[in-house]
C-alpha cells in the first residue's frame, strides 16, 4: 500500500533528467507497456518537452510525458499541451496514483489557461479521463507518420475513437472538423 505522504511530484523539461532518472522513466515505460519495444529508450515516438514524475521516495512509480505544440482545428490556431506516455508502475495499479497524478496535472496546468487552450491526448480508456472533464472528439485528423526514427509522411485519416481534449482556455473546440495535428501522433 502506497504512503501518499511519502510521495512527491516533480514538474520537470527533458533537457534537465538526469541519466539515473532517464533509467527509470525507460524500466517504467517497458513495464508499463510491455507490448512495445522502446530498444532502451525512455521515450516512444519523440521526446517530450516536459514531464510530471512521481516517486517514492526517490524512486520513479508514475510518469507523463508533456507535448506541448500548436495544432489547427478548422484552420483556427490553438496552443495544445498534450499528455503522452502517461505510465504507472504495473504493481501499484488500482491504488489511485493515475488519478492523482492526472489531477496534479490539471491543478498544476490550469493557472496557465492563458497560455494553454486545450489538454490532449491519445487513449483506448476514455472512460478514466472522462472523470477529468475530458471528451472524446470526432475530427478528420493530419499528422506526421514517425516510426523508429523514420519519418514515412504525412497520414489523413477520420478517427472518432480515441483522441480527448478538454479545454483550459476560452478556445471552442469544434467537432467533426479538420485537426492538424502539426507533428506526430501521439
């Protein structure tokens, strides 16, 4: 059982992980994701520009990695910070350290409304951000196709089953439009 007293949070750029942490980010995400091979790495796709760590003590249980970029929806600018790579230990599941860490998150990013419009994020489990005020969306999606470090083009593709967002700032997000994604997918 989790002592959340012993926990902290740790809001941090990626340029700043030390190579112990950059270790433990790159064990929790094979565990995490055991279906994936990360050949040692301690991201998927493409490094994010951020990242919210948890640990006990010092040693890393939770994870998500912060993408933060401009996207178009309907043509219309919108600054995204979108939510990658969102891991916790396996064996600690079902002790609510996600939903801690998500409403960290939240709390954390809310102040900077002026600057962020909408949290996103890619998922096959809407029901567990649907708690957190995120929805589903239905878009004509355009995004750059990276796999090991290869770059194969861009993709257009309807997807209505997996992207979230919720909204931080004034911005309306608009359903069944064209997002471009500007950069990979998530």
């Amino acid at each position: 059982m989790i002592n959340y007293a012993d926990l902290s949070l740790e809001l941090i750029t990626e340029f700043q992980l030390s190579q112990e942490t950059k270790k433990q980010i790159a064990t929790l995400l094979q565990v995490a994701f055991p279906e994936e091979d990360f050949h040692g790495r301690h991201y998927f796709k493409q490094l994010p520009h951020s990242r919210l760590l948890l640990k006990d003590h010092n040693q890393l249980i939770g994870q998500l990695g912060l993408d933060f970029r401009v996207m178009t929806l309907n043509k219309q600018p919108m600054n995204v910070l979108g939510v990658i790579d969102f891991a916790i230990m396996p064996k600690l599941h079902n002790q609510g350290l996600g939903t801690f860490l998500m409403q960290s998150l939240i709390d954390q990013m809310s102040v900077f409304s002026h600057n962020i419009d909408f949290l996103f994020l890619v998922t096959q489990k809407p029901d567990f951000y649907e708690k957190f005020g995120f929805r589903l969306t239905n878009q004509y999606v355009k995004w750059l196709v990276t796999e090991e470090h290869i770059n194969y083009g861009m993709k257009e593709e309807h997807i209505e089953d997996c992207l979230m967002y919720k909204p931080l700032g004034d911005k309306e997000w608009v359903e069944n439009s064209v997002l471009e994604m500007m950069g990979y997918w998530y």
